[in-house]
C-alpha cells in the first residue's frame, strides 16, 4: 500500500499512450476540505498544454465522502480553467453525468501520469433514425420544441447539475401546465423525492424553492442559490436530475408519445485505459 493516493481526471481529448509518457506535473496546489483534510490539487500537462487534474491524498487521511469531494473540487478546476486557460476544457465524460476517475496508490507525493485512454467503438449498434424523424416531426409546435430543448439541456454533460434540474422542472410545468393536477400528480413521487434529502418539505411544495435556487435566486426561506454547490449537497441533487429525468421522459411518453432517451445512448462503447508506467 502507497502512502498517497491520486485521483487523475483526464481532460478531453484524452491522452494515447505515447502523449501521456510527456506527461509532467506542471503546479502543485495545496488545499483543505470543510472538515480539514488536508490534499493537494495538481494540474499535469505538457508545456504547451494541461491535460490531467489530479488529486492527492494521505492514505489514511481521506475525506468522509470522497467521491463527492473529487467532483467538487474537480467542478472548480474546471471553472477556474474555463475563465483562464480555454472556455471549451472539459474532463472525459463517460455517459451523460459521470467522469473518468483513475485512481492509483504511490509512495510518491507527486502524482505520476499512468494512463494512455482510448475509445473502443461498437460497430454492431445501429441508431433508431425511424425514432429520431419521429421525434423532430411531432415535436415541431413551439410548446413541443421547448420540452424536446429542455430535455436535451438536462442531459447535456457540460451543463451543472442545478441547471439540468431548472431545465427540468421548466419541462415538468409545459408537460403540467395545471398546478392542482401537478401538485396531485408529484405526490406519487414523494417516497423518492424523500431520498434525495434536498428538502424536508413535501415534493409539490418544495419544488418552487428549488428551482428559485437552481436559478441563482434567494428562496422565501432564506436558503442559499446553487452555485458552485457545496459536495454535501452534490449527492442530493444528483438523485433529483434521476428523478426528474425519469418524471419527465415517463410523461412525455405517456401524453405525446415521443420516446426520448433520458441518458446516454446503449451504444456499447468502452474507454480504455493503458497503463503506461509498466511500458
């Protein structure tokens, strides 16, 4: 067992194995988390280039909840990077939420770049072009076009997550433009709203102060806007987009008969990762 422990968060492209052996570590940046632990945030690249962000870890000394940690620490690299590197950075995302995140133990404080990261395409998948044409012909009415909108921003990967869940709800509104019928309709949902522990009260209730916060705003009970959430709360919120994701695909299916696909594509793809300290 290594004394430290690297998450390495591949940017896109990702690197071939032979780019990723001129992998250096460019700056070192010490950091602390809510509760005190103390890591490092390194920036790998090239001179020319930042390729990898990578965490680094005590053994022994990790965070109460790591993975949520890594997200939001990583989600702020990528802001920063964004407004001072190039606005187009993003890390490899696998699916539509998730990211690559290879983790390696080493008695090196200074993390060492180990992966060469390929795609491998399926090439027996076929997409339902027939669904597609169906979907863009019955959803060219305005109202129609705003949900098919809605529901491609609360799927697209680059979006954060509070602006997936206001996508959403603007989308549960259009599909329910009654509020009685809503709020009757979203009880059916409480047991799983409850889940996701983003609010004590019931979901129909809940739901306006929600998206005041998703949209930056300050709710009637003084609770915080979404920005850049803090990781304790990045876990909740996640179970909502799934939630909402699958209230509004159920009822899209149900009322319009569109099948849409909330989510990435079955297309079997696989990223492949080399170990390139072993070459």
């Amino acid at each position: 067992m290594g004394k430290y422990v690297h998450h390495f968060l591949p940017l896109h492209p990702p690197l071939s194995s032979a780019l990723a052996k001129q992998v250096g570590c460019l700056i070192k940046i010490p950091a602390k988390d809510k509760d005190g632990v103390v890591f490092s945030i390194s920036l790998l690249g090239r001179p020319h280039s930042i390729d990898v962000i990578a965490l680094t870890f005590t053994q022994g000394a990790l965070p109460a909840d790591a993975s949520s940690c890594i997200a939001h620490v990583g989600n702020h690299m990528i802001s920063c990077l964004r407004v001072c590197y190039d606005p187009a950075i993003d890390v490899v995302r696998i699916g539509d939420d998730g990211f690559l995140n290879a983790a390696m133990e080493s008695d090196d404080e200074v993390p060492v770049y180990p992966l060469g990261v390929t795609v491998e395409y399926n090439n027996s998948y076929r997409s339902n072009v027939d669904n597609i044409a169906n979907v863009f012909r019955n959803t060219a009415r305005k109202k129609y076009r705003q949900i098919i909108s809605l529901l491609a921003e609360a799927q697209t990967p680059q979006i954060p997550t509070h602006y997936k869940i206001l996508s959403l709800i603007r989308a549960l509104e259009l599909l329910l433009p009654n509020e009685a019928e809503r709020s009757k309709f979203l009880s059916n949902y409480q047991d799983e709203f409850e889940k996701t522990k983003v609010s004590n009260k019931q979901f129909k209730n809940a739901l306006p102060e929600l998206r005041t916060r998703c949209a930056h705003g300050e709710s009637r009970g003084g609770a915080d806007p979404f920005v850049s959430p803090a990781y304790e709360e990045t876990k909740g919120l996640s179970l909502l987009l799934c939630l909402l994701r699958g209230i509004v695909a159920n009822l899209s299916r149900e009322k319009y008969g569109l099948d849409v696909r909330i989510g990435m594509p079955p297309t079997g793809n696989e990223v492949i990762c080399t170990n390139t300290l072993n070459q």
